[in-house]
C-alpha cells in the first residue's frame, strides 16, 4: 500500500503510486489531459500547479478518467485564453462525468 500525502512539487502526479509523470511538463494543464485520457487505468491522477496557468480548453474523455488540479503553496488561477463562441474551458466525456469543488 502506498501512503501519499499529496504533490511535493509542479507536475502531474499518480496518485495511487506518489510518483510523478516525467513525460507531462510542470503546469501544462493540456498535456496533463491528454496523459490522463490515454492513461485513465493507472489513476487517479493529480496535477499540482505552482503558478498560474493559461489553456485553451481540454476534453477529459478517457473511461473512467479522474484528474484533480490543486495549486501548491496558495491559491492558482487557470485562464482560459480561447474566445471562441462555444468553447470550453473543459468539456467532460462522456456526459456522466462531473467536475467535483
């Protein structure tokens, strides 16, 4: 069994093992997603970021994905940075899925 008590530093974290995802960079909240969609069975995961961060959307739609994004040391901000009408900043795939506080 694994104890871990959360990310140690910026990057994408599995959060059943504590160890961290070399192949994500630190704060690429796209990249984290796009891990996590082809990699949804090793999870859960946990994207820890250390600055605030600009995205222009992402799709979560690996079965049974789960990705929890936590800030590290304050409160970070994700800014969307696409204006496009209709855009998201995440779109959930399939429908049931639900973005928890």
């Amino acid at each position: 069994m694994v104890i871990w008590t959360g990310p140690t530093e910026a990057g994408l974290w599995n959060a059943a093992t504590g160890q961290r995802v070399s192949a994500v960079p630190a704060n690429d909240v796209a990249a984290a997603v796009a891990h996590v969609n082809a990699n949804a069975a090793s999870g859960p995961f946990t994207l820890a970021i250390d600055d605030d961060v600009s995205t222009s959307g992402s799709t979560l739609s690996g079965a049974n994905a789960n990705l929890t994004i936590v800030g590290i040391g304050e409160q970070r901000e994700i800014r969307f940075i696409n204006l496009a009408n209709n855009q998201r900043l995440f779109t959930l795939n399939p429908p049931r899925a639900a973005v928890a506080p």
